[in-house]
C-alpha cells in the first residue's frame, strides 16, 4: 500500500534498492532465528521486501523499455 507512493517519492532505482535489503535481512534473521516470533518477524520482512519489489520492479522495468517497444 505504500510502495507506490515511496517509488514515487524516492525514485524507482532506490526503492528496489530498500527492497532489496528488506530482502536480505529477513532470510538472514529467519537462518538464525531462535523461536517462533523470531521466525514470524523475519517473515514479516521477508514479505515486506517481496510486496514492495513485486509493485516497483514491471514500473521500473517499463520505465526503462524504449519507447518503440512499449504497449
């Protein structure tokens, strides 16, 4: 709900970027969990990572498309 109007705050190239430490941290913290709230939050990052690069990446990635090729 979020990421749209943090890419469009941010820029689309940073905002991945944030996605993408979402998406390192969380399956860090998962591999070194120690119980099952651990395991929940570093799902919940994990998630969070995933929901934002899913909505940011096809913009970007239309974005970067020529102009000829765009539908």
């Amino acid at each position: 709900m979020v990421a749209g109007s943090l890419a469009d705050r941010l820029g689309r190239r940073l905002t991945l970027m944030i996605s993408d430490m979402f998406l390192l941290v969380g399956p860090l913290f998962l591999s070194i969990s120690f119980g099952p709230m651990s395991l929940c939050f570093g799902r919940l990052v994990t998630g969070v990572g995933l929901g934002i690069s899913m909505t940011v990446a096809p913009v970007f990635l239309a974005e970067c498309a020529p102009l000829a090729i765009r539908a």
